[in-house]
C-alpha cells in the first residue's frame, strides 16, 4: 500500500514532469501590436517650428499618447509616416527618421503599448503562461516587428531574425518543438513566415503547432475606412484631426495589404455607396482612383495579397480561435452628398469580431482541406477582435495543446 507522502512525492513529480514537457512559445503581434521607437538625425524638414529635427536618444513613437495631442499630432505623423518611391515602388522611413521595434525575444514590446501602462495588449495571455510555470524571456517569447509594412516587406531582416529566434527557444528549452501564437495582422505574417521563408525539413523539427486568433486572411472592409476616410479607433475628431492621421495611414502598405479580396467576399457585394455610384469589390481599384489614390493601386500590386497567400497550406498543425458577435462589424459604407470621403461614413454592420468580417476570420479552417496536419477551428460568441486574447476559451484551448 502506498504511503500518503509517496502519494505527495508522485503527484509532485508528476506535475513537474508535465511543466517540463510544455511546449515554449513564440508570439507574433498584430498590426499596431508591436512597440515602435525612433531616433531623429538630421530631418531636413519639419511641419512644425517646434517639431525636433535631431534626438539624442531614442524615444517611443508608438504609443504615446500624448503624441496624438493637437500641438504634437503634425510632429508625429511626419515622423510615423513612410515615403513612397514610385519608381522603384518601395517604401522607407523619412530621410532622418529611424526607426525599430524593441524588446525582441522578450515580451516587454507586446504586453502594453502606451508609456502609461492603459494599453494592455498581450499582457493577459502572457500573465496566464507565467501562472502556468512560464518564464518570460525563456520559454515565452516575442517577435515584435515594424507593422506598417506588407508581410513581405517587413524590414530589419524580421523574418531570418525570426527563424533564428524560433531555433534559438528550441534549443535553451531542451529541443522542445516551438507553438507560434499569433494574434489578426500577425497571422498573414506567420503564414508568410511558415509558406515562404522555412522548409517543411526545419518546421517538422522546431515547429509544434500554430495557434493564430483573430486572423486577418482576406482583408477587412474596416480598411476601407481607413484608407478613404481616416480610422480614429472611436477617438473624437475634435481630439484627433482625422485628416492628418489619414494621410499617414495611407502611406502604410499593410492598410493595402488588409484592404478586402475576393478569397472572402462576394464581388458583387458592394463596399461604398455615395451620392453618385455605388462601388463592389470589382470596382476596388476604381474606387481608390476616385478617393485620390492612384499610386496606391499601382503600390498594391507590387505587395504580395493575401489571396495568393491563402493558396499553399503552412503544413502545420494549426488551432484557429476568433470571435463573433452579430452586427458589429462594417460591411459596406454609405456617404451622402459632397461627404465623399473626407467625412466620417455611414456604416452597415454584419458579423465579425468588430474588426475583421466573419467571412475573412473563418478563412483559417479552409487549410483544413489543404494539409494533412490537424486544422480545428474555434468561435468564441459575442468577442470581439482584441477580447480573444483573454478570453477563457483561448487560455483552455491554449493549455490543451501546451
């Protein structure tokens, strides 16, 4: 008979035992999910007299939210916003500006955004993992990056960076395969990652499993918005000049990127009704021309799309969770007379986690029919984009597969 210390002593190494044998994790944030820095070194030219044209020191570029105050709004667009080469159809920072996103292989970049501490991004699922037995720095990691960029873009050699990162946690964890979490924008770059940079030989061997949420496979409608009118994450115009921050988010080719496709959405389905026409998917390009955005059509089509993304499978298992919740999220914009589209639209509502549209989230379960490796595919009800995160079902569904 068992002795109830032997009982103790068991169960305990037992638990151990199970806490060893967890599989580390690497995060890949979404758009806007990352830290940002910068550093001045010599602008030739400045919005504003006050606006700095050289720092000593690098100081965060997102998010501050004092930055977006009115006196600061010119200085920091000009410093956010990336330049086009319509020749060469690239796209960099300002001359004088750089930039980088810190914190690489911590968490110290995904977990709040703000200087405040207000902006709380991965922290609640970083903070589940701790309590689980993980180590910041150790077996959870993150993989911060420049989100103004489409995923085949992204500077600063992120994704060879992100493969040594990937080998680097497999290998101080014992050899233990790698599970990536990541969360909307985050997820076309994991796919990118997973489809083009590494071999099926190296994700067999470092690679787990892939727990994307709220992914963002075929666009959003939401970025219609942003690209035609200016998106202000519900700020007041009267706090934020929604003019200003338009122009710098029309320099951005992830907002092309995200723009919706076909791999989702009917084409007939119309996106933008104004006093004149009416616009559907088909007429996409037309309606960027008529928004005065011609080079962001020719732009787009030197940046990869997220429908050509979706046709080779990752080969991975993969465990897809978003949210949903009816008549929340925008599926088509209305403007009146002369409001096109320097006003604030009207906006029709369908399902969607607030953000991305169902049709676009669901996308992730089609590899299901693409790969032999397990795809299951998890909605939560009534959450939204960024809830997925902390939410219960996530950190159950997590732990399972841990």
């Amino acid at each position: 008979m068992v002795s109830p210390i032997t009982k103790l002593v068991l169960l305990a190494l037992c638990f151990v035992n199970d806490l060893h044998s967890l599989s580390p994790v690497v995060i890949v944030p979404g758009a806007a999910g990352s830290v940002m820095e910068a550093k001045l070194v010599g602008k030739m030219s400045v919005p504003r007299w006050y606006c700095y044209r050289t720092t000593s020191d690098w100081f965060r570029l997102w998010l501050d939210i004092s930055s977006l105050l009115p006196l600061q709004l010119d200085c920091w667009c000009d410093n956010v916003r990336l330049e086009w080469d319509m020749k060469t159809l690239t796209a960099s920072n300002p001359q004088g500006v750089l930039t980088r996103s810190p914190g690489w292989g911590t968490t110290e970049g995904i977990e709040q955004l703000d200087t405040y501490g207000f902006v709380k991004y991965f922290k609640p699922l970083i903070d589940y993992l701790v309590d689980l037995g993980y180590t910041k720095g150790k077996d959870i990691r993150g993989a911060p990056y420049d989100f103004r960029y489409s995923p085949d873009t992204i500077p600063d050699n992120y994704h060879p960076r992100l493969k040594s990162l990937i080998e680097d946690t497999y290998r101080i964890n014992g050899n233990k395969s790698v599970t990536i979490v990541s969360h909307s924008y985050g997820c076309p770059v994991t796919l990118y990652f997973l489809t083009h940079v590494v071999t099926e030989q190296w994700k067999r061997k470092h690679i787990k499993q892939w727990m994307p949420l709220s992914g963002l496979y075929a666009g959003t409608t939401q970025e219609l918005e942003v690209l035609l009118s200016g998106y202000l994450e519900g700020i007041p115009n009267v706090v934020v000049n929604r003019a200003k921050i338009r122009a710098q988010q029309r320099t951005n080719l992830v907002n092309l990127f995200m723009l919706p496709t076909d791999a989702a959405f009917n084409l007939s389905q119309p996106l933008v009704k104004t006093a004149k026409r009416s616009y559907n998917l088909k007429q996409l390009e037309q309606l960027l021309i008529d928004a005065g955005l011609s080079d962001a059509v020719k732009m787009r089509k030197n940046v990869i799309s997220s429908k050509s993304l979706l046709s080779k499978p990752p080969h991975v298992k993969i465990v897809c969770v978003y949210g949903n919740t009816p008549d929340s999220t925008p599926e088509y914009f209305t403007y009146g007379e002369g409001e096109f589209p320097d006003t604030t639209p009207q906006v029709v509502h369908g399902a969607g986690d607030g953000t991305v549209n169902l049709s676009s989230l669901k996308l992730c379960g089609k590899f299901k029919e693409m790969q032999n490796e397990s795809v299951t595919a998890h909605e939560i009800p009534n959450t939204d984009h960024n809830g997925v995160i902390g939410h219960e079902t996530t950190f159950g569904l997590l732990k399972a597969v841990l």
